[in-house]
C-alpha cells in the first residue's frame, strides 16, 4: 500500500527513486527480467539510494545504469514522497519527473531489464506493472 503520509509504525528499511521519463505525451517503462524481484512486470527507471547518496544523484545513476541516459541534474523536478507499506517492509518512495525534448537513444542494461516501451501513461495502467506503480501513475497524472 502506498500513502501520502507517514503512518504509524513506519520504519523505512531503504528508500528507492524513481522517474517518469516524458517524451511527447509517452512515458518511458522498462520490462524487469525474470529472475529480478517482481520479474516480468514493468516499471519505470528506479532504484535503491545508496549509503550517504542524496535522492538526486541516486536518480540520475539509477536512469544512466538502466537507460544510458544522462541528463543535466537541473532538467529533473521532484514529484513527491510516498511512504509504502509491503508485508515484509516498508521503504521511501521519491518519484521525480523528466520532460525529454527529444527522442532518446535507450540503452538496456540487460543484467536487469529484458526491453523498454514509450507509453501514454493511461495505456501502462493495462500492464502488469511492477508493486504500486499503476496507483503512482493514476496519483502523477491525475488519471481515475
């Protein structure tokens, strides 16, 4: 479960970034490989922070490592914070947002995603998308 505040109890074990990468009304998901945690559903370029990483350089590693690509850290804009709830954890969310201007060469790293779509974001929500993605989508795009 996904919420827009802490609730009690809430003990993050790590927290994980990740983007809505935007390019002409399409947002960028990455298809997970089987053998990854929640493998074979699909997700938007995420990650987990690292020790002392702040939640920017985490995104703009986590977008280069799984996309190739590398964008001016003034380019991105933060969305929000979610904390969310699994039945064995809970963790921080960070979701941020990047407008591409133009079409990206996607370079897949094929140690953890097996291919990529361009997507209109109420189209992804018709995917078996990875957790609580399709209630961050509905949340980012204002979508029922």
């Amino acid at each position: 479960m996904i919420f827009t505040r802490k609730v009690e109890g809430f003990d993050p074990k790590f927290e994980i970034v990740g983007v809505f990468c935007e390019h002409e009304g399409k947002i960028l998901l990455l298809h997970r490989n089987d053998n990854k945690p929640q493998g074979n559903t699909w997700g938007v370029p995420a990650g987990k922070v690292e020790d002392g990483e702040d939640i920017t350089h985490a995104i703009l590693r986590e977008l280069e490592q799984e996309t190739g690509i590398s964008i001016d850290p003034d380019q991105l804009k933060y969305f929000t914070k979610l904390y969310v709830r699994y039945p064995e954890y809970d963790f921080v969310y960070h979701i941020f947002h990047l407008r591409l201007n133009k079409p990206q060469n996607i370079k897949i790293n094929s140690n953890e995603h097996k291919g990529f779509v361009w997507i209109e974001p109420r189209n992804a929500l018709k995917l078996n998308l990875i957790g609580d993605l399709g209630k961050c989508i509905k949340l980012f795009y204002g979508l029922k």
